[in-house]
C-alpha cells in the first residue's frame, strides 16, 4: 500500500507559486487574529456597558427624575392600603 502511494504521481506547484499561496495563508491567518482581537476586545466592553446600565438602572440615572412624583414609600403604602380593604376571595373546595 505504501509502495503504490509512492508511485502516485503528486503535482507540485513551482517554488514561485508555492511562496505566494504561503503568503496569501499567512496574511490571511493575520487577518483572522486581527478580528479575533476585535470580537475579545467588543465583548468586552459590551460586559462593561451591560454592569454600567444595571449599576444606572438601580440608581435611578436611566431616566430623568421628576420631582413631583410620589416617593416609592407612598407609592407601596397606597397598595398596602387597597390590598387591605380589598375583599377577600373565598377559596372553595373543589367536588369530587
């Protein structure tokens, strides 16, 4: 098996060919770590941008305050309150 592998015949490009198909390959692969540096470098800032938003968003800085809406303590008083005068729903006991 090996001696019929020798005897096929193998076409081989001439040096000059075979030097730019190198160069092509390696300018190629240079490209491609050029944009796997940019993909690494793009995520991440996204995870920074991501915490920077939440780390805002519970802070209160996404959106402009107006000061004359009603605290969040008045706010969950005022549902304690209606939860409480709201009547109760009876809870049935299913047939059989």
């Amino acid at each position: 098996s090996l001696e019929i592998c020798r005897e096929l015949p193998l076409p081989v490009p001439p040096a000059g060919e075979q030097t730019e198909i190198v160069r092509r390959v390696e300018q190629l692969f240079a490209f491609a770590d050029q944009l796997e540096a940019k993909v690494t470098t793009a995520q991440a800032r996204i995870d920074r941008l991501t915490q920077s938003i939440l780390a805002k968003a519970f802070r209160g800085e996404l959106v402009p305050q107006d000061p004359n809406d009603e605290p969040a303590s008045l706010l969950l008083e005022r549902i304690r309150a209606q939860r409480a005068d709201a009547p109760k729903a009876k809870r049935g006991r299913k047939s059989a």
